[in-house]
C-alpha cells in the first residue's frame, strides 16, 4: 500500500503552486547521478577511437559535453517558466497534434538510451562474475539483468519524488566507488604512450566532439524540463542553467579524460571496450575490487536509466496513449527487457549497434533540440496552460513549419553523416560527395549533426518568430 501511495500522480499536467518547491542546486542530484557512469571512461577509447591525440580528446569532451548540456540547460527554463514536462511545452511549438512527430522520436530515444544502459549493466556483471569464476556466464548476466532492470523499473515507476530521493544517494555512492576505481588503476597510465599519440585532422576532432554531443547530452534536452517543472517559477534561470550543466558535465568530462589516458595506454584495453565498453574496464582491477566495481558499474547506469524510464513514459502519454504516466512507464520497461536480451545475448558486440543508434536518431533529435531551444529563448509570456491542450487554441492542431523544418533538418543531416554499423544503414551520407565521399577526410566526422542543430535553431526563429509574437500578443 505504501509504494502505491509513493507513485507520482503527475503526468503531462502542469504543476499546482502548493507543489512547486525546492532550488536550482536541487537540480544538481539527478543530472548528476544520471551522468556519473563508468560508460565515460570507455567513451575516452572512442574519442581516440576518431585519430586523434590525448589532448585533442580532451578538448572535445569539454565542449561537446559542457555545450550539448547548455542545451539542456535552457530546456530546463521551459519547466521552471511554466511547471510542465517538456513534451507537453514543445506543443506550443509544433502545434496539439503535431507534436506527435517529435515524441515519438523522443520515445524511441528514451526507449534506446534505458536498453542500452541496462544492457551495459548486465554485460559488467557477467564479465565480473566470469572473472570471480564462480558462477555461470549465463547466469551472471541474468541476474545483472535483473538488479538493473529491477532498480530501474523501481524508480522510473514511481516518479519523481523517488527519483530525487534515489538520485542524491546514487550519486554519492557512485562517486566513491569510482574515485577507488581510479586509485586502483591509475599506476596504468604510460604517459609516454599516451604523449605519443599523434594528432589528428580537424576532421577527427569534430567528429569526437560531435559523438560527445550525441552520446553525452543530446539525448537529455528532451526531457530537461521534466525535472525543472517542480522549481518555483521565481527561481533564477540563469541558476537553473549553471546548476544543470554543472550537474551534468563535471563528472563525464573528467571521467572522458581519464578514459583517454587509459586507452592511450594500453591498444589492447581500447579494443576491449568496443565489445563491452564497461567488463574490459575490469581487466585493469585486482580481484579483491570486483565486486565494488560491478556495484558502481551497475548504480551508474542506473541512475541514467531511471531518468529515461521516467521521461519515456511521459512522452508515451503525451503523445496519446490514454493511460496513467506509471502505466506507460511499465510498458516501455517491457520494451527496455526484450531491447536488452537482444543487445546481451544476440548481437555480435555492442559499439556497432550503440554508433549506428547514436546518428541515425542523433540528426532528427538535433533538430527538434535546437528547435525548442530556440522557441524557449523567443518566448516572452510563460505558455497558456490551457491552450498546450485545447485543439482551438493559440498553438493550433499542427504547425506546418516547425514540422517540415524537421523533416527538411533531418533530411540535409542525414545526407552528411555516414553509418557502416548495420547495412540497412549504408544509405545514409548521400551529400557526402560534396566534401570528399563517404571514404574521405570527412567521412567519420558526421557533421550532419551539426548541420542539423544549425537548421532547427536558425530556421525556427526565421519561420516561427512572428507566430510566437502573436500568440504572446493573444491574451483570450
């Protein structure tokens, strides 16, 4: 009886003022626990991953993990402005019902992103438990699958309340463990290899920077108000800003780092990490510390999984579905379980479905990103609760614009970005020929992503401006 009464009743809603509470410090906990993950330091062999040296790396994990949080960061606004998730917001954008278009890409992203971190929490446990030697493989990876889920399913079910309360706790313990994990294997660092790393073109950089984007904050703008939307819309934005990517950026970018001195170091651990980015991190550990790590392992993931649990069932009832926010949420936990087994016991490795996963959705959500970003940033009225519900009101059934805006983004983006990591995706990277061929220079940077930000942000406030100022001038 006590954990039905802990379910969160709020859904797509809007806020009531006696709920609105708290600060923007507040804000820190779920960001943080939900980017404090050892899948960072496996993102260092990736950036490297892209031929370029340990400094350019860094480089590229401080501005495209602290820059695609900006992002976030002013999406956060949108729910401290007007106390609603950001997927009921973005209607004012796309219109009642057009706003079907971008949910659903926001649910297949919420849906992608909580199976392959469940996924990463079941293949740790079965590298660690292989290690330990006594249990079965098949048999770690089933109870990994069952702790991480299990947790996941706990949190994203019960709502936010939970969450805040589970959040501040991963985090800490989280933290501790990790800062062990670097005492215990920071003696691997050969800086003489890692000096040795040659620089790469300005192609390998931006393409490092923009899998930071994608794979570090993108996948969260849709879901930043989420969390914002039980802040009193007094509280500082430019607070709510800073508490966000501070948040949100501080650990990955640190952890993206070390990553990288770890793979400089040893060619044999970055190779690792591309069939279990989180398990080929055990191989630097002594015995006695598995256990401690598979712990931090699994507690990472699942911070950021229960974030995207909670976010995904949301937007599935945003979009229509005519259910209760905790219902959907348990049937997007079916999805993530059967996503899971697939990527666990199925697919061949793991970076090859997680990259062609990344781009192929990465352009469509960029666009739609700085789509809303944008709207927040021209919107000087706080949205007509109302009317984000009313077919007849100022936001209209289906804005046209916004909507061919993404298609147009999402189409140019997909013709500049090239995709080996499944078949049925070779097609992408059609302009490609424009700036080398898909075996050029430019062929691994993916700058299609950035092309696509580029058409959401400046096209929205080039077609929708006056639309907003009249909406804002409707007082009725």
């Amino acid at each position: 009886m006590n954990i039905i009464n802990s379910i969160e009743p709020n859904g797509v809603n809007f806020i009531r003022e006696e709920e609105r509470h708290g600060t923007a410090r507040s804000l820190f906990w779920p960001w943080a626990a939900g980017n404090v993950s050892l899948l960072a330091l496996s993102y260092g062999a990736f950036f490297l991953g892209f031929g370029i040296s340990f400094w350019q790396a860094t480089f590229a994990a401080v501005v495209g993990t602290a820059g695609s949080f900006v992002l976030v960061g002013i999406s956060s606004i949108a729910g401290k402005r007007s106390n609603a998730p950001t997927m009921t917001l973005s209607r004012a954008a796309f219109g009642v019902k057009g706003n079907i278009l971008p949910g659903l890409l926001s649910y297949l992203l919420f849906v992608g992103w909580e199976t392959v971190l469940v996924s990463l929490a079941t293949l740790a446990s079965q590298t660690v438990f292989a290690r330990l030697g006594h249990v079965n493989h098949n048999v770690a990876g089933v109870l990994g699958f069952l702790v991480a889920a299990g947790l996941t399913v706990f949190g994203g079910v019960l709502g936010f309340q939970t969450i805040m309360k589970i959040q501040r706790w991963l985090t800490v313990a989280t933290l501790i463990l990790t800062i062990g994990y670097v005492a215990l294997t920071v003696h691997k660092v050969n800086w003489h290899s890692v000096s040795t790393l040659h620089s790469g073109g300005v192609q390998g950089l931006i393409g490092a920077m923009i899998f930071g984007i994608t794979g570090i904050g993108l996948g969260w703008v849709n879901s930043a108000a989420d969390y914002s939307r039980y802040l009193p819309r007094k509280t500082s934005s430019q607070s709510v800003i800073g508490w966000t990517v501070f948040g949100a950026s501080i650990v990955p970018i640190i952890l993206v780092i070390y990553g990288s001195l770890l793979a400089g170091s040893s060619k044999s651990l970055s190779d690792a990490i591309a069939s279990d980015p989180i398990g080929a991190l055990t191989t630097l550990l002594p015995t006695w510390y598995l256990i401690p790590f598979v712990i931090v392992a699994v507690l990472g993931l699942i911070g950021g999984a229960i974030l995207d649990l909670y976010s995904s069932g949301i937007t599935l009832v945003s979009i229509g579905l005519p259910v209760k926010r905790h219902v959907a949420a348990s049937i997007d936990a079916t999805i993530m379980a059967a996503g899971t087994i697939y990527i666990v016991w199925v697919a061949p490795n793991f970076i090859g479905p997680f990259q062609g996963f990344l781009i192929t959705l990465g352009v469509p959500i960029a666009v739609w990103s700085t789509i809303f970003v944008a709207d927040v940033l021209m919107r000087k009225v706080d949205y007509s609760q109302d009317e984000l519900f009313e077919l007849d009101g100022r936001y209209g059934v289906w804005n046209l614009r916004s909507i061919g805006l993404v298609i147009f983004g999402t189409a140019v983006g997909w013709g500049f970005v090239t995709n080996t990591f499944a078949s049925w995706l070779s097609w992408q990277g059609y302009f490609m020929g424009l700036i080398g061929g898909k075996t050029g220079s430019w062929a691994s940077a993916n700058v299609g992503i950035i092309i696509a930000l580029v058409i959401g942000f400046v096209g929205h406030i080039l077609l929708s401006r006056t639309r907003i100022r009249q909406q804002e001038a409707h007082r009725g």
